[in-house]
C-alpha cells in the first residue's frame, strides 16, 4: 500500500488544487479494516481487502498528480517522477525494516525468512521473494514474517516502473492531443488482461494471483481508468456523480465481511465499488462531510506510516506477549503512536526537504540509503550474529533426533537401525530394507509381528513401541519412505513419486511375505489434504475416495495372506504454523506460549471430519483398525505444541511427531494391536 497524495510542497501549484481531502479519509477507512483484519480475520473477514482500496486510489491520484505536470523532455519527466516517489516512500521504510529487523531477531531464532524479506522490501521485491516461496498470505506462517505486507508495495513500485513509461509514450504527460484517449486504450487493454489473468491464476496458482504485480496492475489501472473517465466523459461523469456514496459505503462495508472463499468475486467487487464512490463522492452528501472531517483526514494521512508499523506490531505481539482482548487496546495505541511519529518526524520532513538540486542525486540517495540498510540486514543473517534472547527447550525424554537415527532398544536386546530402514530420495530406488536390522523384538520368535509402514511420520513414531515388544512378545519392524504415498492407488506427484513406487510395489510385499497369519501391517502416514478451500471441494472427494479405494484394495491383498490392518490417524497439523520446537516454547518473552498457533479441537474435528467419516466406514466393515491419536495431540478444547505433562509434542516445523509424543501415543496403539 502507498498512499500518493497531491499535497506535496515539491509540486507545482497548480496541481495542489486537484487535492482530495475525502480521498484522504478514504484511505483512512482502508486502513482500518486492514488492521481489524490483520487483528482478528474472524471479525472482518475481508478486510483485507483495503489494500486493494488503496491500489485504486493510488492508481487515481498519480494519474491526477501527473496531468497537471509540464516536463522539457522525458529525462526530465521521469528523474522527477522516481526522486518524488523515493522522498515520498524510502524514509520510512528504512526506518521500519531497520527496527524490526533488529528486534525480531530477538524473539526469532532463526529470523531468515523475515529479514530476507525486509531486504527485498527495501527495493519494492518482497513481493517476488515471498512467491518464490510459495507463500500462501492467508496461512498463519505469514503472521510470524513481520514483512509479509511489504508485498503490496512491490506491487504499486512495480506498476511505478510501467506506468510512467506509458504516460510518456501516449503523449499524456506533454498534453499532446487526444493523449488522454491513448492512455484511456492502453490503461484499459494491459487492465483488460490483467483482470483476466487474475481471475485465471486465481483458480491454478493462487500465490501468483495474489503476489505478483501482472495479475494486480488492473487494479491500479482502475483508478487511472477511473480519472480519465470522469476528465474525458462529462456525461458519464454526471451519472456516476449521482449515485448516493452511501449506497457504495454501504456495498464496501458488507464485502468487507464477506467469507474468504469468495475472494475472487470479492476482490473485484471492492476496486468497482472504490471506483464508483470516488466518482459519487460531492461536497453535499453526508459521506463526504464524515469522510473530509479534520480528523479522519489526518487518520488517512498516515495511512502510509501506519500501514508500515501496525503488521510489524502485530508480527511482533505474536512472538511476544500475543493478542488478547487485554492487550489489543494498548497495541493498536501504539501503532497510532509510533505512527505519528514517523509521519511527523520522519516521513512528512523528509518528503518536502531538498535532498538535492539534481534529481539523480536525489534517486542515488535513495538508493544507497536502501543498499546500506540492505547490507546491515544482511549481516544479522549471518550465523556468527545471533541475537536471540530466549533459550532452547529441553526435551523430557530420550531417543533418536532426527528421523534417519539409530535407535538402540537396549532392554528387548535390539535395535533399529535407521538410515538402513528408509528410502530418502528417488536414488534409493532399489534399495533392500533389511528385517534383521530394522526390527524390536525378535522377529522369529515374536508372538505377533507388526510392519510398520509409510512416509517421514512412521520413522517417528519408532519409540511408541516399546511397552509392546516387552509386555506383549511383540515384534515391530519399522520401515519408511519419505514423501511416500499412504496407499498405492493415491498418485504420488512429488520430488519421491520413484522412490514411492518402488516401496509399494517392491520393498512392502517383499516384507509382507515374511509375516505370517494374524500379524500386523500398521500404516503411519500424515494425510493432510482433506480440507482444502470450498472451492477444491471436488478435489478433495476426489482424493478421498481414491485414498478409500486405495485402503480397500490394499486391505484385501493383506487379508488374502491372513494379514490385519490397521491404520494411524494423527489427527493434527502441526506444521500449520510452520514451527520449530524452540519457537513454540514458552519463553521469558512470550509468557503466554509461543507464536505457533494451533486451531480448536472443535475446528480440527470439523476439518478432519470427511476423513474420519470415510475411516469409521471402513473400521465398521472390518476393512481396518482405526489407531486415533486426537487425544494425544488435541487433549482439550484448544490444541497446542505442549501435551498435558509439558512435553513438546512436535520434533520440528513440519509436524513431525516428537520422541515424547510417541511415547505418549504408546498405550492407545498397543491397545489397537493387542486387541482380538
């Protein structure tokens, strides 16, 4: 968001008189619902949404602000148009990457992710980096980037490096005749096709749609649209000045509480309406007064300010003390705060003081401000400055750290041996997965014997077995595959699909052949994608019913050799919030637990609820045991990283089960596999 206002004292005067102060309290309006939203997404759902508020006025009033402009030659146009958008956005930015930079490296141990976002920032970029990431805005990882929103700068500095040169070369800037025609064709023809690039990419990559500059210039091209209309289109002009502006606050207000999955449509509707109550808005309606009062006025001029430091705030209330209804009166204070006083102090000063006579000095200013600043932030990336503040958890129980460990079982006189059970990567196509060295217990002469298979999540449940091999004569082969597949008949389209062949068509029947009647195959996966958008809602049968398929098919090949099934059902999503152990401690910093924020236990019952239907089907036909960890890893009514001993349930950001929740887990699978 950049907030392009007209008032500016390097301008000639005669654009000065072009000055909105309705628009001003329009911004003001955007602003809130960003915040609100950022806040607490349930209370306005869409208001998000004001950032695109913010494109349109943005495109509108640069549009206004270059019409009214004389300049000798294009060098001279574009030198002045660069040093006025550098005086307007660079001060304040340094001084809020800078800030936080510093500070989240205090609550962060590992800080990367935010600080090469801030880099990027400096140079209107972020918004590439984070979809280099595939960086979904709306995931609760984002809420822990304290430059996420930085995104919508680069998007409005992207669109600065295009727009001028089009003002140029239709003629607009030198008043040429017919040039605003030229721009009103070439404005509308490139927003003609970003629009339907948007609604596209929408639907096939959503990351793309939401960051990237293509699919988001028709947005500013509205505004710009929107001034040339109402310049060249009396008559047109004249009709859209008598729709009453309450009816389009109105309309804004309620798509702002719009739910998200209509983001599209939504997102659409929003810069249509911004567009029409710009257009409607006249000096005699109550709209106008409210929205040109002195105060909402000064509210909107430091929209710019204030957009910067309120994500930062909140970014950091997470990893800190977090957001309570306590609480949110004295950060939304403080984001008022701290942006007046870079708007007074910082912003405004700067913005209107002369740099230099010469404009390159001033775009080279600028410039190396944001390169030195850049550098600093680099350093504190490095792995030789640690600035962290808080301290690592220590883990209760003892066991393997990673999931490709040796695990020595020294009571039951065995062990497993780690690297040699799993497959890592495609290379390991054709690698045997040896019994003996993969196995608690004695397998020949166990009692029952249990086959562990499936991705990254059976390694980690290699501790949960042990009360089994001792008290029961148990023995428990632990094999895996990482990235694999939870059944054969579910396509496997990642970076592992070879090495998930090869382990459903050749390692697991090869090992179910030395199993005998009654003995187990326990399949430990993570299946996760059973709760996408409403709008995938026929994928998500779709793989449903295919992973159904695929459990009746493979337990039928399994019955055949007198085999049972059972199947593990985790029940969590730990890697919701992306986060590592350490971040997800308490720490003398975050009194309240850490940023890592899980859902409901009701919101994960609900989200897993075609899963769980879908199993308690099959359990009820014999086709499986349902092995259900909910209790384990949701045990009240709000899930957490700690279970109820205050043991770190997650070995690391993606979810992966720890030693001590295996461990807790131990009693209801050996319960599941002892029984009749």
């Amino acid at each position: 968001m950049v907030s392009s206002q007209t008032r500016d004292g390097t301008q000639p005067t005669q654009t000065k008189s072009r000055y909105r102060p309705e628009i001003d309290g329009l911004r003001a309006l955007a602003v809130i619902a960003v915040i609100v939203n950022h806040i607490n997404k349930a209370a306005l759902p869409s208001g998000y949404l004001g950032v695109d508020i913010f494109f349109v006025i943005s495109g509108f009033v640069i549009t206004a602000s270059l019409a009214g402009r004389q300049s000798a030659n294009f060098i001279d146009f574009i030198s002045g148009f660069y040093a006025r958008r550098i005086k307007r956005l660079i001060p304040s930015l340094v001084l809020f990457v800078t800030v936080c930079s510093i500070l989240i490296c205090l609550f962060n141990p590992n800080p990367t992710a935010s600080l090469t976002t801030g880099i990027t920032a400096l140079f209107g970029l972020s918004n590439i980096y984070l979809y280099s990431q595939a960086v979904d805005y709306f995931a609760a990882a984002t809420e822990l980037n304290v430059f996420t929103h930085t995104w919508s700068l680069g998007i409005e500095e992207q669109f600065y490096f295009l727009f001028p040169l089009i003002i140029w070369l239709t003629g607009f800037s030198q008043g040429r005749k017919r040039s605003a025609r030229y721009l009103l064709f070439a404005i509308g023809a490139l927003s003609t096709a970003s629009l339907i690039l948007f609604i596209y990419l929408y639907q096939q990559n959503q990351p793309a749609a939401y960051f990237l500059m293509p699919s988001r210039f028709w947005e500013v091209g509205v505004g710009c649209l929107l001034f040339l209309v109402l310049q060249q289109f009396k008559n047109l002009a004249r009709v859209l000045g008598q729709v009453p502006p309450a009816i389009a606050i109105a309309g804004m207000i309620a798509v702002f509480f719009a739910p998200l999955e209509y983001a599209v449509s939504t997102t659409i509707g929003m810069v249509l309406i911004t567009a029409i109550l710009i257009a409607s808005l006249r000096a005699d309606t109550a709209v106008y007064r409210v929205l040109a009062n002195d105060r909402v006025v000064f509210a909107g001029s430091l929209s710019y300010s204030l957009y910067l430091w309120h994500w930062g705030i909140i970014s950091l209330s997470r990893w800190t003390i977090g957001l309570h209804w306590w609480s949110i009166p004295f950060q939304v204070l403080l984001m008022v705060l701290v942006a007046v006083l870079s708007h007074r102090y910082i912003e405004t000063p700067l913005r209107h003081a002369k740099w230099s006579s010469l404009r390159w000095k001033t775009i080279g200013y600028g410039l190396a401000v944001s390169v030195c600043t850049a550098a600093a932030i680099a350093i504190l990336r490095s792995p030789d400055v640690d600035l962290y503040t808080g301290r690592q958890p220590v883990l209760v129980a003892q066991g393997v750290r990673s999931l490709s460990d040796e695990y020595v079982f020294e009571a039951a006189d065995s062990r497993w041996a780690g690297l040699e059970c799993v497959l890592v990567n495609n290379d390991d196509v054709g690698k045997p997965i040896p019994v003996e060295n993969c196995t608690l217990g004695n397998f020949s002469e166990a009692k029952t014997r249990v086959l562990v298979v499936g991705n990254s999540y059976s390694a980690s449940f290699t501790q949960a077995f042990d009360q089994l091999v001792l008290a029961d004569n148990y023995a428990v082969t632990i094999t895996s595959s990482w990235g694999a597949s939870p059944v054969p008949a579910l396509p496997n389209q990642t970076i592992y699909d070879k090495a998930s062949d090869y382990y459903w068509t050749s390692v697991i029947p090869g090992l179910t052949e030395q199993l005998q009647p009654g003995d187990w195959v326990f399949a430990a996966n993570r299946f996760t994608n059973f709760a996408p958008p409403k709008s995938l809602a026929r994928g998500l049968d779709s793989q449903l019913n295919r992973l159904e398929n695929g459990l009746r098919e493979f337990s039928s090949e399994l019955a055949s050799q007198g085999l049972r099934f059972a199947f593990l059902h985790i029940g969590s999503y730990g890697k919701a919030a992306n986060c590592q152990p350490v971040i997800a401690s308490k720490q003398w910093f975050s009194p309240f637990g850490g940023p890592c924020k899980l859902p409901s236990r009701k919101e994960l019952l609900t989200r897993r609820a075609p899963l769980d239907d879908m199993l308690k089907r099959l359990e009820s036909e014999g086709v499986l045991q349902v092995v259900d960890l909910v209790d384990i890893f949701c045990p009240g009514k709000q899930c957490t990283y700690e279970a109820e001993n205050g043991q770190i349930l997650y070995r690391d950001e993606y979810g992966h089960p720890s030693v001590e929740a295996s461990r807790l887990s131990a009693p209801i699978i050996q319960n599941a596999l002892t029984s009749p």
